[in-house]
C-alpha cells in the first residue's frame, strides 16, 4: 500500500469536470483507491462519492493505494490533483 497527503492544486478544486477526469483516470487502475480529507473518506472510483467531499483548490488531501499497479496509479493521481496534468 502507498500512502501520499499532498494539497489541492485544482483552481476549482475536485467540482464536476476535474472530478469526472479525476474519477475515469482512477478507474484505468485496477488497484484500490480511497481519499480521505477533513476526517471524511470515499472510493475514488465513485464519482458522486468523490463529490460528497467537496475539496477545495488547497484542501490537504491523503491517498491510499494498494495493488498490482499501485505506483502508477499514484503517480498519475498525485500529478492530476497537484495540477500537473
């Protein structure tokens, strides 16, 4: 399992568009995804789930990964939140 707290770097945050992109990028690993941010957690996998969220452009965020592609899997997802894809 691979474990990553890094800060939003989305200007809108995880909001309709970037957390459809964010969900089908997760959904291209077979690993399993959670993210978890002010005490609240959800499989990154489910969209609406990702939403109940509501994390914001600078919100601290902590992803846990675990499976086969899990170094992959974790490297896209961290430069997608930081902004970087």
């Amino acid at each position: 399992m691979l474990i990553s707290r890094l800060s939003v770097g989305l200007s809108n945050g995880l909001q309709a568009r970037n957390t459809a992109l964010f969900v089908a990028i997760a959904r291209t690993f077979r690993s399993d995804i959670i993210i978890t941010t002010r005490g609240k957690t959800s499989n990154v996998k489910k969209m609406m789930k990702v939403m109940d969220l509501a994390v914001t452009d600078g919100d601290k965020v902590t992803l846990f990964v675990n499976g086969d592609d899990e170094q992959a899997a974790i490297c896209k997802l961290k430069n997608y939140l930081l902004g970087m894809e």
